[in-house]
C-alpha cells in the first residue's frame, strides 16, 4: 500500500485546490471491493511481514480518490463509508 498518506485528508484548504471532484461540497472518494491477495505486497513492509495478518482471500474495501489513486484499505464495507465520512468525504460505490 502507499504508505504516503494524502496530506488531502488533514481537512485544509478547499476541494477545488486539492483537485477532488465534489458533490455537495464534500469531495467524492470511491470505495470498491478488493481481494487481499491482489494488494498482499502492498501491505508487506520491506522484509516481507506484515502487522496483521489477513486471509489472501478476505475482502477488503479499497478507498480511491478521483484520480484512481487508493488513500486507504479497509476491513469491513461500513467502516470504510464511515471513515471517508468522518473525514469531510463523500464516498459512493464501485462495482
């Protein structure tokens, strides 16, 4: 995973200057549902372990902006909805 966490999510300055599409004010980020053995690299750190350990088969709900890059990987759907909410976002599903 990205380990660089958008600065985007600390609140500051507007939608428009941060380069998010909105709706109602609030920018739009996109929740999609993702097999963990399809980001189990991304998760590993630089010696092939991992904090948690996760079923290669769960599913985890992946959080993108507009430009497709994934801010944040979840655990449960709800959870996922609840964070970008939480943090001023507007989150819509992707198939």
């Amino acid at each position: 995973m990205n380990a660089n966490k958008p600065s985007d999510w600390d609140g500051n300055g507007s939608n428009a200057e941060r380069g998010f599409a909105s709706y109602d004010g609030r920018k739009l980020v996109y929740i999609r549902p993702i097999l963990a053995s399809d980001v189990i690299g991304d998760l590993q750190d630089e010696y092939g372990d991992m904090d948690v350990q996760i079923d290669a088969e769960a599913t985890l709900y992946s959080v993108h902006d507009e430009d497709g890059e994934r801010l944040a990987l979840v655990g449960d759907r709800e959870l996922a909805f609840a964070a970008a909410r939480q943090y001023e976002m507007t989150p819509v599903s992707v198939h």
